[in-house]
C-alpha cells in the first residue's frame, strides 16, 4: 500500500469512486458512502450528474480550441476522464491531474504510464506555487496559451479559512487571456435542513470536511471571470443532451465555465 494511505479514514476520492461504480475503495470509504446513500435519497444521481456535467464541460471548452488542460483534485480515474474527451476533440491535448492523495496518483500514473501527453502530479491545490513549480506541469503547459483549469467538485472540500477564491485567483492570476475555468460546487439552495445536516456531519469523520455553499458564494469563486451561458446552473441544467434534460438529481451541484 502506498505510504500515507489511511485505511481507516473514509477518503472522500474513495468514496467518490464507490458511488461512481468504482472498486478502489476500502470498507471504511463503502460504509460511509453507504450510510450518505441510504440517507439522501438523489444522492448518488447528484454525484452521476456531477460527473456528466465534468464531461460536457470539458468537450465545450476543448471545441473552443483549447488543448491544455489542469485538473486540480482530479480524483480516481473513471469513465470519461479529461484527457479521454480533451483528446477526442485535439489528439494532442495536454493534460495534468493533480491530487493530494497518494492512491490517486498511483492508480492514474498507471493509466497513463504510456501517454506522454498527460501526467500526474500529487500535490494540495491548497498550494498552487507547488503546482506550478512541478516538473510535469513546466514539461505539458504552457502558461503563454489559453488552457482549461478545473475544480470539479473539489472547492467544497475547502473551507472558508483556507480561502477557495484566494486558491482559484493563484491559477486564473497565471491564465493566459482565453483560457476557461471549469467549477462545480456542491450547495444548500433548496436543499431540506436536515439532509444537509447529516451530509456536514458524515464529512466530519472523512478526510475532508463538506462545506456547502449558496449561489452567489459559489459565483464569487470565478473572480470576476466571465461565465458563459447559461451561467451558474445546476449541473444538469448546463448545455444539457438529450438524456440530461429528463434527468434529475443535479439539485445539490451548481456548474459553471467562465473566459478570462
């Protein structure tokens, strides 16, 4: 097992890949995912929606010519990674997963082990200089060229005290004019006090607290960035398909691109 894994501690990358269908997850992360499924009835779909959302998103900014992309608490590979639909639209896109969790980078460097094109970087978003001070991200980006960043339901794990827009602002501070900023973030809008309650003290015991935000507090994270339309929506309100416009359980997630 690689050194700094816990087990033990529901890991909230681990339990984002159970719900997804995954199976790099321990008992620990299967009990708590558990217990969250059996409680909050669009649960599970809202975290569908989610991932559905990250895949459009990512398409759209691709087909405006973007073909270098960050992505900031990538998580466990799964169906539809960025550098599957980056690569579908320029087959020479760029990408670099970055996460904080050592089985993360071990299970998505094997994925990637023979694709130059992409890389993955463990290190804390929460600290963007180490970010960009990496090898990989110096080798596949291009901080000159508009690129894509993401935070694909990552910004709820940081708390108000570790300043998210401050976190966001480092990478669109860097991003060249063009370039487009990928965030969704999971909210309290409409959501019944008590199911959110138990979500916030689920979270307590992972590895990352859950922090809910409303709307315009998840607006202030694009900094002034222009958001495209539709705007902040729901996930599954955003450039639905077909298939996304009968679904349901985008009511927890707000989705949004913007252009600098």
């Amino acid at each position: 097992m690689p050194q700094g894994i816990d087990p033990n501690t529901p890991n909230v990358a681990r339990m984002y890949d159970y719900v997804l269908g995954g199976k790099d997850n321990f008992a620990a992360d299967r009990e708590l995912s558990g217990h969250l499924i059996a409680s909050i009835p669009d649960g599970v779909e809202a975290l569908r929606a989610n991932r559905r959302f990250l895949g459009r998103a990512v398409a759209h900014v691709a087909r405006q010519g973007i073909d270098q992309f960050i992505d900031l608490g990538a998580g466990l590979p799964n169906r539809g990674n960025v550098h599957e639909i980056a690569q579908g639209v320029h087959p020479h896109a760029r990408v670099v997963y970055v996460d904080i969790d050592p089985i993360v980078i071990v299970h998505a460097r094997a994925l990637l082990a023979a694709d130059d094109r992409t890389a993955a970087l463990q290190a804390d978003m929460r600290a963007p200089e180490t970010v960009f001070a990496s090898d990989d991200v110096a080798r596949l980006i291009d901080f000159d060229r508009p690129l894509g960043v993401i935070f694909n339901a990552m910004l709820h794990f940081v708390t108000d005290a570790e300043d998210p827009a401050g976190i966001v602002g480092a990478f669109t501070d860097r991003m060249a004019p063009g370039s487009h900023l990928v965030i969704s973030h999971s909210t309290l809008d409409d959501r019944p006090a008590d199911l959110v309650e138990i979500i916030e003290a689920a979270y307590e015991n992972a590895s990352a607290p859950m922090v809910f935000r409303k709307h315009d507090e998840i607006l202030r994270l694009f900094n002034g960035l222009s958001l495209i339309e539709p705007g902040l929506v729901k996930v599954n309100e955003w450039h639905p398909d077909e298939h996304e416009a009968t679904a349901s359980g985008g009511a927890w997630v707000y989705g949004g691109v913007a252009v600098k």
